[in-house]
C-alpha cells in the first residue's frame, strides 16, 4: 500500500480539488474551507483546513470524504 502522498498545504489541496475535480467553495467556518460539487449518485462534500501543511493522515480523510483515490490524487501533487 504504497501511497505516493505527502504533506501539502490545505491552500494547494483546494485548489487541486477546483481544478482537477470540479469542487467549488461552498462555505467556510474559521480555518476550514468546505467544499462540495454534485454529481449523479447526489452532493459530495469534504472540508479542508486551512493549514500551511496537512499531515498525510488529514489529507486521505479530506480525500475519503471527497471519494477521490489518494494514488490519483498524489498524481497531480507532482
């Protein structure tokens, strides 16, 4: 189980999920941005901490809540 994740900051992570996921911002409460996008099986939604560097453990929640797969997600983190 060899995942190619590591730390990165919540700023990049966001802006990855934008990007490459079609997740926009809907909402933020102090340091946690949440973010949602719709698709066909009906809302996603993950919230991301606002943090100059998540830890790998946070970063495959935010992934889990997302229903992203972390070895393709680490693909854009290049």
């Amino acid at each position: 189980m060899g995942s190619r994740l590591k730390p990165v900051s919540g700023e990049k992570v966001i802006k990855i999920l934008s990007k490459e996921y079609g997740f926009s911002v809907s909402g933020q409460s102090g340091i946690h941005v949440r973010l949602s996008k719709l698709t066909y099986e009906g809302k996603v939604v993950t919230v991301v901490p606002l943090h100059a560097e998540l830890r790998v453990g946070t970063l495959r929640n935010v992934l889990k809540l997302a229903k992203i797969d972390p070895d393709d997600f680490a693909g854009h983190l290049l």
